[in-house]
C-alpha cells in the first residue's frame, strides 16, 4: 500500500532537506502541550518548596491524569530523611551529592541512576559530609510512610505534592497558581 501523503522521488525537495523538515501536520486534537523547565535547578530559592527541615523539593512535571510526578529534592542535613514504600515504580537520577538506604548495600552517587521496583520498602540516609544531596525523581503512584514493621504513617502522591506547592507558592508571593504550569 502507497502512501498518498508520502515524498516520492519525482518531488523536487533532496532528501537533505526532507530529512530536516519538521513534521507537516498538526498535532492531534486535544493533546496536552509540551512542558519545558528551562533552569530544573532554579537561580530563586523560592521555587524549592519546603518538605521538613532542611530538605525542599522543586517540581518538574506534577501529571495527575497518570499519577505520577517528577521533582528534584534537595536535602541539606545528613541523617535519616524517611521510612517509605512505593506501590509503583520510581527512577531516581543523582545530580549533586550521595545517598543510600538502610535496607541495601549500595550508595546512589552523583552522576548514578537508580530504579526501584514496585513494592519496594527503604529507609533514605544522607550519610555526614555530605553538604547537599540533589535528586531528581519519578515517582508513580504514591509515598506511603512507614515505621519499622511496614505499619502507615502517612503518604504523598501527585495531589498532596500540589497541594503543598499551591500553599508554599501563595504564602512567599508567586501566588497559588505558581505551580499550574507542572501540572498535566
């Protein structure tokens, strides 16, 4: 079957400038539209949103038609950060610093990648001497906090992510809706 749309070699365009043309057609009714962060690590601190003592997290993407989020957290303390275990699976990218869980004999390096599996239970250490700990994350579903014997203690997922950021962007002056241009 001949595609009646396609170049065909009788066409005066060299293959050259074929090869770079973008795409002719529209984009298809009522997609989304792309979302670019210039600067992931932003120059105004205001944009980190405070999650507890010393550790912020920047939003990249906050989809909540998928339920997934991507954000970059940033911690400035050494010690344990959380007890937690993810229904879905996440991707971690380690950008500045290191860290580690409890429950595993490896340490997440800058420049490293990790994926954790569905199901998967850890406790997140920043080990001493590290000064600052960036990550950047994707994480599908939820965060469920946990103590020692898998019991809940709390959650986030992509809606309690944007609460917290309509909170914190409306309280330092950017207003509530700061945070409607991660949201998909």
């Amino acid at each position: 079957m001949t595609n009646p749309n396609a170049a065909v070699a009788s066409d005066p365009i060299d293959p050259e400038t074929l090869r770079r043309m973008p795409f002719q057609k529209p984009q298809p009714l009522g997609m989304i539209p792309d979302l670019v962060v210039p600067s992931a690590i932003p120059d105004d601190e205001r944009i980190w949103v405070p999650q507890g003592p010393s550790v912020w997290f920047r939003p990249l993407c906050l989809n909540r038609s998928q339920g997934y989020w991507v954000n970059l957290l940033r911690v400035r303390k050494s010690g344990v950060l959380s007890r937690h275990r993810h229904p879905g699976p996440v991707h971690g990218f380690v950008l500045k610093g290191r860290w580690r869980y409890l429950e595993h004999d490896w340490e997440a390096t800058e420049g490293g990648y990790v994926f954790e599996p569905p199901g998967e239970t850890h406790t997140l250490v920043v080990d001493e001497g590290v000064e600052e700990m960036i990550t950047l994350f994707q994480v599908t579903g939820s965060m469920n906090y946990v103590d020692p014997w898998g019991a809940t203690t709390g959650y986030e997922d992509v809606f309690t992510k944007i609460e917290l950021c309509r909170k914190h962007y409306g309280e330092i002056g950017l207003g509530a809706d700061y945070v409607d241009q991660f949201i998909r």
